[in-house]
C-alpha cells in the first residue's frame, strides 16, 4: 500500500518529466532542436573522428615530416616529400598501373558479370543453381584467391600452362607472372574472377526490373535477338550499369591483396600499384612521410576520376 501512493505521488511529476523529455527530443527546430539532434549523434560522430577524421589528419601531418615511424619526434621538412614523389619514377609508373588495373577490372569483372547475368537470367529451373555457382568466388579472401592463381599460374605445374600443352598449345605457354608485358594482366584476371559474382547478381536484378512487354513489343516489330538486346535490354539496364561502373572503380582502386600475394609488385615494379608502394614506403622502407603523400595522392586521384565519372552519367541520365 505504501509503494502504491509513494507511486501515485510521484505520477505526476514523472509524467511531467517525461513530456519534457519527449517534447525537447522531438523539438523540430532551434536551439533544443540543435541539441537533441547532436546527442543522438554524439556516438556516431565521435566513431568517424576517431576513425576518419583524426587518420587524416595525421597522414597530412606525416606528409611534412621525415617520420619513419621510430623516430618520436620526427622533423618538419616542409614541401621536401612532395619534391620526391613528383621525381620518382616508380610513384608515376605505380599510378598508371593503378588506372589500368581499374579499367581492366571494369572492364573484365563488369563484363562477366553482364554477360553472365544475359545468359541465365532467363533460366528457369537451374537459374539459382548457376547464380550460387558463379558468387561463390566472392566469398573467398583475396589473399585466398591469390595464393590459388599463383598456383594456376605456375609455369612448369600450373593448371593453365598444363592445359595448353594438353591440347597441342604449347606455343602459347607464358610465364604468365615473370612476364612483365603480362603480369599486370594476369593478376587482375585472378582479382576479376573473385569479384564478377556480385556484379553479376546486380545485372540480374536490373534484368527482372524490365518491363517484359517491351520485348513482345519489340518482337512484334520484327526485331532480332541482338536488336532486343541493344534497343531493350541495354538501355533498361543503364542505372544497374552506372551503379555497377562505380562499384568496380572504388574495388578496382582497392587493389591491393592479390597483387601482395601473386607478385609483390614485381617483377620490376610491372605490376606495384599505388596501394602497393605506399605499403612497401610505410612498412619495409620505413619512410611514412612520403607513404603519407602517396596517400593523398591516392585520395585526389580517386576525387577526379569520381567527379569525372559522375559528370558522365548525369550526362548519360540526360
């Protein structure tokens, strides 16, 4: 009984604590508005500082000293790191390598995946079979997925120079990871196959959002298999296409563990990207303040081709 009315007393005052409570956590505007929005947000806002905002900063502070990551009290150089890394050679090689790395990867994981999901979209009964089959390799690490092509590529018991010879192609037999003419290439087929699954499950999802009268339509006006496929297919799949681009050029910039694995960059740097040198900078040469402008030249080179790819599909969405 006593609990009962010491409740029923503070009823009300509780009552009235929470409607305040309430009313300044739903407060739409001003300066309660401004302060409920920021405690909500604390949690989340003090996880990207820790996490991305204060990495930034300290790499743009690295990129002045001569740190080696040792030295506690690394000296300020100015713009002297800058200097070096317009003047070596291996800084402007491993960035073309990148951007071709990134329009192989487009090219070649992007294309299999389209060209995967035109050939088995319109399956019926083994439809979930193939499309299990072909994401698996997505699942695998890439640092898997390296060490299994290294193996593929050997060239004296690799599966793929075996075949060759199997089938009276010894000719065409290649050191697939010592040439340096064909290493870049090779590795990115391997990087290629662990990520054309996912794509491939985007372009069928595009392929199912297709309104399926277009292509009676396009029938009745005697259009051929390739006409449907340029005139419908094509032209409804221009939004999963757009977004699929752009998700294979942030994973092709991403190279990195398949490279390290199969080929350390080598051989004669034919293969080192840009993710890969500054790994070599920061941790076998011990110069983090020239990894640290690699770093930003890294992040300015994925900005443009960003904006330039975003200028081209709202030119393509016109």
């Amino acid at each position: 009984m006593a609990d009962s009315e010491t409740m029923a007393a503070a009823g009300p005052g509780r009552n009235a604590r929470l409607r305040a409570g309430r009313a300044w956590l739903g407060a739409p505007a001003g300066k309660d508005g401004l302060g409920s929005a920021l405690v909500l947000m604390a949690p989340a806002l003090a996880v990207y500082a820790v996490f991305t905002l204060f990495p930034i900063v300290v790499t743009f502070w690295l990129s002045f000293t001569d740190s080696n990551g040792f030295n506690t009290e690394a000296g300020f150089v100015g713009l002297r790191n800058y200097q070096r890394a317009t003047t070596d050679p291996i800084v402007w090689q491993s960035l073309w390598q990148t951007l071709v790395w990134l329009v192989y990867h487009v090219v070649f994981a992007g294309g299999l995946g389209l060209a995967l999901a035109l050939a088995i979209a319109r399956l019926r009964r083994t439809q979930v079979f193939f499309r299990t089959a072909f994401f698996l390799p997505h699942l695998v690490s890439l640092a898997v997925v390296g060490v299994i092509w290294a193996n593929i590529y050997d060239p004296f018991f690799g599966l793929l120079n075996t075949a060759l010879v199997k089938i009276g192609l010894t000719g065409w037999t290649q050191g697939w990871l010592s040439d340096p003419a064909l290493v870049l290439f090779s590795v990115n087929i391997a990087s290629s196959w662990q990520g054309f699954g996912l794509y491939m499950l985007l372009f069928i999802a595009g392929l199912q959002d297709i309104d399926p009268s277009l292509y009676d339509a396009a029938e009745v006006d005697g259009a051929n298999g390739f006409q449907k496929l340029v005139y419908v297919t094509l032209p409804g799949l221009r939004e999963v296409m757009t977004f699929v681009i752009s998700l294979a050029m942030i994973n092709g910039l991403k190279g990195f563990a398949t490279v390290f694995v199969m080929t350390n960059g080598g051989p004669f740097y034919q293969s080192e990207l840009i993710t890969t040198y500054i790994y070599r900078l920061a941790f076998q040469s011990q110069e983090h303040g020239l990894a640290a402008v690699l770093c930003i030249l890294l992040s300015a080179f994925a900005i443009a081709i960003t904006v330039v790819f975003n200028k081209w599909r709202a030119r393509l969405a016109r």
